[in-house]
C-alpha cells in the first residue's frame, strides 16, 4: 500500500535514531560520571580512625618493686619458722636400743579330758566318799552323754534319776566360755562298741532322743 509521506508540525521534534542512540549514550556516561563523583566525595567526608597510644602502667615500677621485695621477706620468715618447728619436733633418743632375744615358752596344751573336773553326783569316792554319793567312780572307757545342767542339784537329781533306774551315772563339771557346765554320763562302758551297744536300751530306759557318745579318761 501507499504511504503518504509525515509532514512535521510546528509543535514537534523530529530525532532520528543516530540522535536517539548518541543521546543515550551521553546519559549513561552523566550518570557514571555523577556516580564516581559522590563515591569520591563520600570518601572524603569520613574521618580517619585515630590511634591514641599511651604506655600507662597498672602498677609503678617502684611500688612493684618493694611490694616483691617484701612478699620474698614473709615467704623466708615462714620457712625459717617451719624449719624450727620441724627440729624441735624431731624425737630423740638418748640411748640406742639393743636388739634382745626374748624367748617366748608357751605352756603345753592339756591332754584331752585334763580340762574337765570329775564330781562324783552319785556314786563312791575312791578315797573318802561322801555320804550322798550314789554307785561307783566311773574308770577309762566310754561313756554315753545324756543332759548338760548348769547347776550342780539339777546334774545330781539327773544321775539319781538313772541310778534308780538301774544305770551307772555319773557328772562332770567343764568350764565352757566362763560358764561351768554339768554333764551327765552314763557308763563306762569298755570300748567304743560297748557303748553304741547300750546306746538304745539306755535312750529306752530314760525315755530321751538322743545321747552322745565320749571317752572317759
């Protein structure tokens, strides 16, 4: 189609595009131009840091000084003062100790059965029976425990009570732990056989549970 050619009014500005393109280019530079220059006046404007530098002591030289001084001064007191205290507390003996042999003789352990004492409740004396005595003195051999009393009438009215009913008895008193101790026996009889023997007629007899066997001496 035909285009009919522009006609430029009076009012307007025609600007063709070599114009445009270089008046562009001359905004951008303004305004890296202006850029730098507020960079540059901005840098100006702000103050450098200022060092102040002063050599002020904590403590003055002289004044350290004695204080050191007079803290060496007590640390020598106290450890002139502890070391006499150490040599006055040291022990001292006057006369040396002479190495002694001292022989130490333990005294022979009893013989098994020495440490009872033989009371003859019931039964006769070997030398002076006593009138209440009951049957005869028990010899060596076994015999068959059958009560342990503390008190000398129970272990009597025990050995009475197997006499009567037709056993041979006797007690020994034993010192057990401070305490002394009754035991009632029943025999001798000759060996250890014998006894276990007439274990169970006497447990019959006496109407008990149990008696223990021991040697008689």
């Amino acid at each position: 189609m035909y285009a009919p050619p522009r006609v430029r009014g009076e009012d307007s500005i025609w600007l063709s595009r070599a114009q445009l393109t270089a008046l562009g280019i001359m905004s951008i530079s303004t305004a890296i131009l202006a850029f730098f220059i507020g960079l540059e006046l901005g840098q100006r404007k702000v103050p450098e840091p200022v060092v102040i530098t002063q050599d002020i002591g904590l403590i003055p030289a002289e004044v350290e000084s004695d204080a050191l001084v007079e803290l060496l001064a007590k640390v020598e007191q106290a450890a002139a003062k502890t070391a006499t205290t150490t040599e006055a507390g040291v022990l001292s003996f006057p006369t040396a100790l002479t190495e002694t042999e001292v022989s130490v003789v333990l005294p022979a352990p009893p013989a098994p059965g020495e440490g009872e004492t033989l009371l003859v409740a019931a039964g006769e004396a070997a030398d002076a029976p006593p009138s209440d005595q009951i049957g005869s003195v028990p010899g060596p051999g076994y015999a068959l425990q059958i009560a342990t009393v503390e008190s000398a009438e129970e272990a009597k009215a025990k050995v009475e009570a197997a006499t009567t009913a037709g056993l041979k008895a006797f007690s020994v008193a034993a010192l057990d732990e401070g305490v002394t101790r009754w035991h009632v026996r029943v025999g001798p009889y000759g060996d250890e056989k014998e006894a276990n023997k007439a274990k169970a007629g006497v447990l019959i007899t006496l109407g008990l549970a149990e008696a223990t066997l021991t040697r008689v001496r």
